[in-house]
C-alpha cells in the first residue's frame, strides 16, 4: 500500500499501539498507530481498568479514559514505538478545528522528522464533535492538520462506524486533503452489566461484533466513484482470513486493536502470515 511518499511492506498494521510494546514480529508489521494523544494528558481511567471483555472477543472501551499528552509522546514513547525500524502514525484527537491545527503543529515541529504522519481521530468521546460531526467539520479539521505537516507526511482520517454516513464524512476528509482513511473506530453503545444494581456503562464497542459493520462501511468507501482514497479496514480482525476479508471488499490495509488487546503478538502474528503466504505465492 501506498501513502504519500511511503510504502507499507505488510497490510497488517497495528491500532493503538500499547505504550509499552515489545516482543518479536513487530518489524513485519506495515505500520505502527499510536494510542490518541491530547495536546495536554487527560486524567481518566487506565486502560486495563477501562476495557472491558463483554462477550467472546468483544470489547467495551469505556469512554472515560486517560489519555497522553503530546509532550509525553514525543519524550518518551514515540522513542521506543520507533525502534521497529516501521513507520509510526500517531493518533491525534482535539476540541475542534483550532485543537487539531495546534496539537499538528506541535508534533510537525517537536517530532516532524520522526512521523510518518498522523491518525485524526474524528470523534473521540472528548473532541467536542460528538454525534453533530458533519463532512464540513471533518474536511476543516483535516485541512487544518494536513497544513501543518509536512508534504510527504501522511493524514489518515479515522471514521466513526456509520454506514449510512460514512461516504459524506470520507469526501469531507478527502477534500480536506487527507491521505487514506481508516474505517472504523468503535461503535458507540450502552452496556448494561450483569448485575442489575450497577450501572448503566457507555462506550465503544470493538472486536467481533464490529467487524460487519465495519466491513460494511468500508464496502461503501471503496465502492464510491467519488472516493479515490485507499483504506485501511479496522474492527474485529482476528485471523488471516479476516483480514483477507477486508482486503477483498476493498480496504488496501488492516488494522489490529482488539485481537492485539486480547493476545498480545497477534497483529506480528498476522503480518508474518501475510508475508509467507505472498512469498509462496509469488
Ligand atoms: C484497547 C483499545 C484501545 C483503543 N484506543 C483507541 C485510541 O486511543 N484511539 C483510537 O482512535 N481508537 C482506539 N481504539 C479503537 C481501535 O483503534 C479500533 O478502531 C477499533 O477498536 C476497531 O478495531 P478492533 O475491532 O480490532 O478493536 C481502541 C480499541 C481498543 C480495543
């Protein structure tokens, strides 16, 4: 897959990156993407206590959670993300237009040299956009990063899971001169624990029970004349076979977040047997 100035060597990436990645087969992988980061840390929940496993290979990421500052990133873990020798797209997500131009700005100046772009996380919990996200605010918070980057540092668009909405917010971003989009991030939902005296949960689904309706979504990216962007496919990979799912409806590239979440090595896992399977098949 190609973005921009740089060429993926595996179609299998890996979403939200734990900070503290490590292990062997990480260098196979396409790319690395980072957790989001804020502009300041945000106080929440951490992650282990934020996620929760609602049912088999199904997640509930809880929207409370804590979440990095740029400061930090660039101190500290995008050091050690970098040290797989693969490209590393970090996760960016802002209060609006003027948020996503200042936390771009930052990361171009304290680590431009080291991006290989950046992730836009459309509709964080906490971005303000909320359900009132429409292609005009996408395409301006797109334009405001794509302005602050360098020319061959790729913008990556990350949608939200509405099929019925998706095509609108995808020529938005592409106006705006995104580079690729990721479809989806987690599916917003309201989880009722087992016992009645608790709780109603709100968060974001992810994993298996994601995965058509993300298969949907990018069905219809790939499928419109208008969109000329390339994809990468994201919810609910867990097997070599799903992620020849999402290349078959049309996504250029995958990424991984639950199944990595739930077996730590699997996106490495993933990206070998995609790298063995297209030298056999040479
Ligand atoms: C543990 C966990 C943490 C996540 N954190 C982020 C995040 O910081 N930023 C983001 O854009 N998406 C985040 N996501 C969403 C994933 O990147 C992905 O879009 C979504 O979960 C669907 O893929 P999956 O089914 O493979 O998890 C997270 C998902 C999980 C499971």
């Amino acid at each position: 897959m190609k973005l921009g100035a740089i060429t993926l060597q595996n179609s299998v990436c890996l979403a939200t990156a734990p900070w503290e990645l490590d292990g062997p087969g990480y260098e196979h992988l396409g790319a690395i993407f980072t957790k989001t980061v804020t502009m300041e840390p945000r106080p929440g929940l951490p992650g282990d206590e934020g996620i929760l496993q609602v049912a088999d290979q199904t997640l509930l990421n809880r929207t409370d959670l804590r979440t990095e500052g740029a400061e930090g990133l660039v101190q500290e873990h995008l050091p050690r993300l970098r040290r797989f020798g693969v490209p590393v797209f970090v996760s960016i997500t802002a209060p609006g237009v003027p948020g996503f131009r200042k936390i771009a700005r930052y990361l171009q100046r304290e680590a431009g040299d080291q991006l290989a772009g950046l992730e836009v996380y459309i509709t964080a919990p906490h971005s303000g956009a909320g359900p009132d996200i429409t292609a005009r605010y996408v395409r301006e918070a797109t334009e405001a990063v794509r302005n602050e980057l360098r020319d061959d540092a790729a913008v990556i668009v990350k949608l939200p899971p509405w099929p019925d909405h998706i095509r609108g917010l995808a020529l938005g971003a592409q106006e705006g001169g995104a580079t690729a989009l990721a479809a989806t991030n987690t599916l917003k939902v309201l989880h009722l624990p087992a016992n009645a005296a608790d709780a109603p949960l709100v968060g974001g689904l992810s994993g298996e029970a994601l995965r058509p309706l993300a298969l949907r979504c990018v069905w219809e990216l790939a499928h419109d004349e208008k969109l000329q962007l390339p994809i990468f496919g994201t919810g609910g990979i867990f097997t070599l076979r799903d992620v020849e799912d999402y290349l078959r409806v049309g996504a250029n590239a995958v990424q991984v977040a639950s199944g990595e979440w739930l077996s730590p090595g699997l996106s490495a896992r993933l990206a070998s047997e995609v790298a063995l399977k297209s030298t056999v098949t040479r």
